[in-house]
C-alpha cells in the first residue's frame, strides 16, 4: 500500500498544480493604470565649458572636475600639482524634454554658471 500511494501522491500533487493555473487570470496595465495627463520631463546635467579665454572661473569643484576628467582621458597630474585654468568653467544644464520628442529634434537648453565665470563665451 505504501508504495502504491508514493506513486499517486506526485500525480495527484500535479493535477491541483494544473488546476490551480486555470485559476490566475492576466490583467493589461492600461485596465489597471490610469495616465495622469502628458507631460515634458525636465533634463539637468553638469559640466564645463572650456575655451573661455580669460574669463572662466577658479573655484575648487572646477579644479576638481578637470581633474578627474583628465584622469578619465588617461592623464595624469604630477602629485601636489592642482588643475588650474581661467579658461572653464562649471556649468549645470538644464532642458525641457517635449512629450513625444523624436530623435534628432532640437530642443532649448540652459547653460548656468555655478562659480565665478565672467562670460560663457
């Protein structure tokens, strides 16, 4: 009797599992989901704008972002040495991504000055 029921209990144990999928039903998001209205999604970078010819800024954080972005490009500053120009400067930028943009379509932008720059030219 043992051995007959170790053999009906994998069988059994399968037919509640088949019977119970029947039960679990799909939904699709937009019958769940409601889409609040259309709107543009806002696109704020950091950066620095370099080529300024005098009139960029000195601050400590731009200093510290030309150097860590000439350690990406594979140079290396001596030790002690400080990454020093008046011709960058940090800039935040910020835009305004339309609903339904395509590629290639332009879009306008603001360039900010976070430090000290005189002029972005």
């Amino acid at each position: 009797m043992r051995i007959r029921n170790s053999k009906l209990l994998p069988l059994v144990l399968s037919l509640v599992g088949l019977m119970a999928s029947g039960i679990a039903a799909a939904e699709r998001i937009k019958d769940l989901a409601s889409i609040n209205g259309i709107r543009t999604n806002q696109l704020i970078g950091y950066g620095l704008v370099v080529g300024l010819d005098g009139s960029g800024d000195n601050e400590v954080y731009t200093q510290q972002s030309l150097a860590n972005m000439l350690q990406r490009l594979g140079v290396t500053l001596p030790p002690g040495v400080k990454a020093k120009s008046k011709n960058i400067a940090a800039v935040v930028i910020h835009a305004d991504l339309p609903p339904f943009a395509s590629i290639g379509q332009k879009i306008d932008i603001t360039v900010s000055a976070l430090g000290s720059a005189k002029s972005l030219r």
